[in-house]
C-alpha cells in the first residue's frame, strides 16, 4: 500500500492549446511585471504567464496577473458607441462619428455658455502613457479648460506633493534593488502581501540573502505586520507624531549625516526646532506607540546605513498625507539615505500607469513635469505643439476633490470620466450620486458599459483594454515597459488613444497640431519633448524595442546613453534651484473625525490580493471573485462581544455621512476601537468615509473616519445589499 505523496495524483497543468505568445506589461498595479499573453490557434487570449529574464518580477505574477486573460470578453464589455435619447431618457447605440460629433457640439456650446472651465475631465492611471500624452494634448491644446485631473488625486497626489516639496520635483528616487542593499526598512501604511506581492517577493527574497529588520507601522495587524520584526500599531492619523519624534530621537543621539545635511539641504535650524517639541514621551500620547519603541526603531534607522523607507496609502489618504511624506523625505534625508544603494524614499504607487499620469498627461502642468506656473514652460509646450502659449492657464485647476463641489454649486456643468468609476472610488458616495445627477453632460469613456458612472451619463465611448491596444506603463521604480496590441479588439470598442486623436478633429485648430496615428510616432514625439538642459525626465534613448528587449528601462534615459537610471540624486543635487533639498519643519495639527461615544469605532479600510480598485474588471474574473465575493467587516472578538455581534452575521454600519450593511468576520487583527472593510464594494465602504483633504494634494482622508454599529435583521440585510447590487 502506498501512503502520502506517492498516493496522490501529479499536478497536472491544463493544456489550453496555447501556439503563440505575446509580450506585454500587467495591467493592474504599479509593481510593473512583465508578462506574455497566450493565444490559441483563434487568435484567442486563454491564458498569462511571468516572464522569467524580467528584472521585475522574474517570472512571477499574482493572482490577478495570472487570471488577467479573461478580462478581455468579461460580462459588461462595452460593444456600441452609445447616446441617450434627450425626450425618453433611454440609450440608443450609434456610430463613432454621431457619438463624437455629438460630445464635440456638447462640449462646445457648454463652453460657449459658461466659459471654458465650465467643463472638466477626470482620468485614470490605467491607459498608456501615450494615451495619457494624447489625452493632454487635446485637454490643454484645443478643449482649453483647466479643470482636469486624474483618478491618482485619490491615491498618489500626496506623494506627488511631498516630492514636490522635499526634492523640488516629483519621481521615487529609489529601485526594488534596493532591498539588496539596505539594512533597516521602515514600511509605513504598505501591507506589500496583499497590495503589491510581487514587490513583497522581492523583499522575502532580500531577506533570504541576508537578514535586515523590518519595522511595520500600521493600525491594524496586517501580513506584512505579522512578519515583521517590530510591528507599530500607531493611531489612525498621527503618522507625522510618530515621523517628527523618530527624527528627534536621531538628533538627539548623534546619529545624523551632519556632513550630507550642511552639503545638500536647506532649513535644518527651522526642522530641528520643530522636532524638538516631539520628544517621544509627549509623542506616545498622541500616536499611540510607547516610549521605549520609538528610540529602538529611531536608533535601528540611523545606525543602520543604508535604511530606506517605503509607504502606500496609509500614509497618503490622511489630512497630513502630504506632511507625513515630507516627514519621511526628512528622516532620510538627515540620515544621508537619498541616492544610495538601500537608502531612499520609495512611495510604492497603486496603478499600472499612474507614474504615466503622472509625468505626461499634463492634468497637473504640462508634459515632462512641466509646470503651467512657469513662462519658459508654457512657450516650450505652446511652440511644440503649435498652440499660442497664451492658451495655456498660468496656474494648475481644479483637483478631482474640488471638481465634484463645483458640479454642485453649478461652476462646473459637463464631465468627461475616462477609466476610473467616481461612483465607487470617491469618499461619501451618496453625495457624488447626487452630484453627478445636476450635470447637463456627462461622458462615461470605459471598456465596461456596466460601471455605475454610466447611469448618470448620456454619452457612453466603449474603449479597448489593455492588451488590445499597444504603448507603455511606468512603473513604482522609474521603469519604462511595452505592451504589446495582441489581441483582436472586442466589438466596436477602440483604443482610447483613437478615441482622443478622433475626438480632435472636430476642434478647428487641430489640422495645425500634430496628432500621431500609431502609438509608437507618439512616443518619439514625447523623446523629443522629453530633451533639454537638466531634463529630469528624459526618455529620448529610448525606443520601443529596446523597452522590450530589456523588459523595461528606468529612466532619465538620455540619448546616446546605454542604459537607464536606477535611482535619483545620487550626486545630492536636487530639482530646486540651488541644488539642495529641503528639511521642512512641519507641526502637527489634530483636525480628524475621531471616534465619540455616538461613533465608538475607527473605520479603517484596505485591498485585498484578489481584487483590484472597484472591481471593474476583477469582479468579472472567476478566481478572483470565488476567493473574494462579497463586502465584509473585521471586528474584534472582544469588541463584538460587548456589542453583541456574532461572527458571519451582518451589522448596519453608520457614518455621520450615511450607512452600509456588511458581514462581520472576527479577528484580532483589528483592535478593539476599529473595524477594517476592503474598500473594493461600491456597496459599502464609501458610502461611510468623510472625504476632509490634505492642503496640498487635495487628497481624501479616506483612512480616518468614526462609525458605529446597529443590529440588523439577517433577512433585510441580504435585500438590502441586493438592492444596492441592483443600483
């Protein structure tokens, strides 16, 4: 008799009659992994796998990247270009041409009504960086208004912002090699196993080479807390407490690069008056972290070096979001840890290609992180593209946060969403639903004709996806990749790059500005404004197929140079005019929504590995949704106990702001005062978040909020959610 492997039957791999293999880059978060799709003798995707010569990932891909080829003809697909009709209120399928004519004269005449900025445009991280390029071209060259922004105001705008403050320009100045090289990872408000695995891989990969601490700071007990060596279960909110008492801690025992700081920075008498005021006794009342942990962590950082820092949504969805940022480029910065191998500032960004919005699709400057502030900017652009500077507004707009009251007060009276769904992602959705309700236009641009933005529209545009379209990603790390167009287009959807070049035309001024057909013509466009003295972001030394052939090049990439740049400021020389960075003296000021005796809880909000944002496309993929189907609550036993509340029963949540029903899942990962949802469920999370936004990022907190519990029947919990699936 046989007994235990030699029992069981081989892993057998299904044979899905794959004959050719297509190279492209994933298209959900911003780890960057370079993947091939699959095609069977129809031309049909059926199946992905990792690229093993990639730098990125090596081969691997999580569940989201492996199950990515059934997004292509998923449940919602978009066919027909579609319009409302004006008297019955109901959609009618058309051609292209009606369906852009019509959004083009729409446009136009609210335009010449209101003033131009009576318009906006809100975008996404998800489509190509030339997409993105095309789609500023249009916005800043021919439409002309100013308020356009994208969908990473909800995600890396704070970033963006403290790089912009610290280092004089925005760009992580760090790699993933990195890991390699430090000795102390400080991971702030990051839970890598659920949000990025593949960088988590990177980092158990570092550590089984050498052992380095990991210290976590985050309010509840993640995966990542759980394996680190010192967790910091700090107050939701109060990050900048804890950042500006480490720095004290340093400063006070000498462990400071006295010599980097005279060298490269500026304002280090203003900083350490500040900090001085964070002694970590007075800190630990704030925070919530004793004493004796914020020396041991202090101390564990500064001697470390190299230490470097990472940080995701926990640090930038908060009313200090941009200070907290500026709080970490401070702490590196005294400790001489920017420009080196394991010592650097990373902000792990959330999606594929918002490092692409970033740098080209002009929502907050112009191209190349150009600024609208600056003259010599303005005429490099203007004379570029062939628009009179004069066109251009001399200060950036309204952010995506601004855009939505200005619906409501009427400034703002037609809306063109491109890939992102407001009606899910935005904080206090019961109040966007209402906003999106007072528009005279509204245009939905997506691949999926099901996303809850469409019900309020009356212009919908079926783009293509990922994949069936070709053009570049930029990923957390500076890095460049290629994608591929490998897959037949699904019905009449078209590129989105199509879909803006097209909507052009019918601006008059467009037949004297050059719109490239293909992808490829785009990019050499974007090398050549890239160029010029003391261009941080400079791609001209590349071309399509070296970004494939290396699977992805970081860039500045200058022309004649043969590789790419893995980390910025390695010769201390900062984006401001000096040269130097700046220490920023930053106070901490207590304006959350904190829990009262009405609202007892914290609610706190995250990802989860199988889903991906709001769930437009993995909601629709069998393995993801079988492993994560519906919206649920982690309380803490004890907490449950005192409110009566059974594991795997449903509770009514509520917020000042409104209340959603989710079932309960008890755990001691959260503590006692706090509830934790994954914010993926149109149906719960942000119909309870209060939205209050950082002053520079204009960033939503949507971390810190109060709620409280109330029982609910089983029976009308289940209509009720089926209710709000209906919606």
């Amino acid at each position: 008799m046989l007994f235990g492997r030699r029992r069981k039957n081989p892993i057998k791999m299904a044979d899905k009659g794959v004959t050719e293999w297509k190279y492209a880059t994933c298209g959900y978060c911003s780890v960057g992994c370079s993947l091939e799709i699959g095609l069977n003798e129809s031309k049909q995707p059926v199946t992905t796998r990792g690229v093993a010569t990639a730098p990125v990932n090596q081969g691997k891909l999580c569940i989201k990247g492996l199950t990515e080829a059934q997004i292509f003809d998923a449940v919602g697909r978009g066919r027909e270009p579609k319009l409302r009709d004006r008297i019955y209120g109901v959609w009618r399928e058309t051609d292209w041409d009606t369906a852009l004519d019509d959004v083009a004269s729409k446009l136009k005449a609210i335009q010449d009504k209101h003033g131009r900025d009576s318009v906006a445009v809100i975008s996404t991280g998800q489509i190509m960086t030339e997409e993105f390029y095309t789609l500023g071209k249009l916005v800043r060259g021919l439409i002309g208004t100013n308020n356009y922004d994208g969908n990473t105001t909800l995600c890396m705008a704070s970033a963006v912002a403290g790089y912009k403050r610290s280092f004089g320009s925005d760009g992580p100045p760090g790699c993933y090699d990195d890991f390699q090289h430090t000795n102390c990872l400080l991971a702030l408000g990051s839970n890598l196993p659920e949000q990025h695995p593949i960088i988590y891989w990177r980092v158990k990969e570092a550590l089984e080479k050498r052992k380095f601490p990991i210290v976590c700071v985050d309010p509840r007990v993640t995966m990542f807390a759980q394996m680190a060596d010192i967790h910091l279960p700090i107050t939701p909110g109060t990050d900048l407490v804890l950042l500006n008492s480490l720095a004290y801690v340093i400063l006070e025992d000498g462990l400071e690069d006295r010599t980097y700081i005279d060298a490269h920075t500026n304002g280090f008498a203003e900083f350490a008056a500040e900090v001085e005021r964070y002694d970590p006794v007075s800190a630990a009342k704030i925070c919530g972290i004793d004493e004796d942990s914020i020396r041991t962590v202090a101390r564990l950082y500064g001697q470390a070096k190299p230490a470097m820092s990472i940080w995701t949504m926990g640090i930038n969805q908060s009313t200090h979001g941009t200070d907290g940022v500026c709080a970490i480029n401070n702490l590196n910065l005294i400790t001489g840890n920017i420009g080196k191998p394991g010592g650097t500032s990373l902000s792990i960004t959330g999606q594929c290609n918002a490092m692409g919005t970033r740098e080209w699709s002009a929502c907050s400057g112009l191209p190349g992180y150009r600024q609208l502030e600056n003259p010599k900017h303005r005429e490099e652009v203007g004379r570029f593209w062939n628009v009179d500077p004069a066109f251009f507004p001399t200060e950036r707009g309204l952010f995506q946060t601004d855009i939505f009251p200005a619906i409501e007060t009427g400034q703002i009276k037609g809306l063109w969403i491109v890939a992102t769904n407001p009606m899910t992602s935005m904080p206090n959705s019961p109040r966007i639903r209402k906003t999106l309700e007072k528009l005279e236009y509204c245009i939905v641009q997506d691949a999926y004709e099901d996303v809850e933005c469409t019900k309020f529209a009356h212009a919908y545009l079926p783009a293509a996806v990922w994949a069936e379209k070709e053009g570049c990603f930029t990923n957390t790390e500076r890095r460049v990749n290629l994608t591929r167009a490998s897959v037949p287009r699904f019905a009449n959807s078209r590129p989105d790059g199509w879909i803006f070049s097209n909507l052009a035309k019918r601006w008059e001024h467009s037949t004297q500005m050059n719109f490239p057909e293909s992808s490829e013509g785009i990019f050499e466009e974007m090398k050549l404004l890239s160029q010029g003295e003391k261009r941080m972001l400079d791609i001209s030394g590349m071309t399509y197929d070296k970004i494939e052939s290396t699977r992805g090049i970081q860039w500045p990439m200058p022309e004649g140079r043969a590789s790419g740049t893995a980390r910025l400021y390695t010769d201390g020389v900062f984006q401001f005019l000096d040269g130097k960075a700046k220490l920023l003296a930053l106070p901490y000021v207590e304006n959350n929504e904190r829990p009262t005796n009405d609202f007892p809880f914290w609610l706190n909000s995250g990802r989860v590995v199988e889903h991906f944002h709001t769930r437009t496309k993995t909601g629709k993929v069998g393995n993801c949704n079988k492993f994560s189907p519906t919206p649920y609550m982690e309380m803490n036993p004890d907490a449950a106990k005192e409110q009566g509340v059974e594991h795997m029963s449903y509770v009514r949540l509520v917020s000042k702001r409104g209340d959603a029903v989710v079932m309960v899942q008890l755990t001691q990962r959260v503590p006692r005062d706090m509830v934790f949802i994954p914010f993926h469920f149109h149906e719960c999370v942000n119909r309870l978040t209060l939205g209050l936004l950082d002053p520079y990022s204009r960033q939503p907190a949507f971390k810190q909020c109060a709620v409280r519990l109330e029982p609910i029947a089983q029976d009308e919990a289940a209509k009720w959610n089926q209710q709000l699936r209906d919606f």
